[in-house]
C-alpha cells in the first residue's frame, strides 16, 4: 500500500469484496464460481460482497445484441 500511496486501512473484508467485484466478476467468472472460491454455500451470502458492475453489464447486453442480430440473419 505504501508503494501504491494508499493511506488507507485496507481489510480482509475489503480484500474478499474487491476480489469478487474487480476481479471475478469483472473478468467473466460466474456468480456461482465467485460463490465457491469465497467458500460461500449460495450465491446468496456472495451477493453482498460482489456489486454488479456497468461494465459487466453492458458486455452482457452486447452479448445479447449480437446473438440477435446474428439470428436475425
């Protein structure tokens, strides 16, 4: 943190949140898998520590825009 010049105390807590939101999530892996990595026994409980992020889903609707223009076709 230092070397970043982060003056905050950063906790487990907020280790395990941004995983699940910045890394996980962001990045295609399912609320499901985030669930088990985090040793959560639903999605549930996972769903407190992973917001849904804009970009992930404006990357869904893409996905979806393009399936139907392709099917469309």
């Amino acid at each position: 943190m230092e070397k970043a010049g982060i003056h905050k105390n950063i906790t487990f807590h907020v280790a395990r949140h941004t995983a699940a939101t910045i890394v996980f999530l962001a990045n295609n892996v399912s609320m499901e898998n985030v669930a088990k990595i985090l040793g959560h026994s639903s999605t549930k409980m996972t769903q407190h520590y992973a917001k849904v992020l804009d970009s992930s889903i404006m990357r869904d609707m893409s996905t979806v825009e393009k399936c139907f223009a392709h099917s469309e076709q």
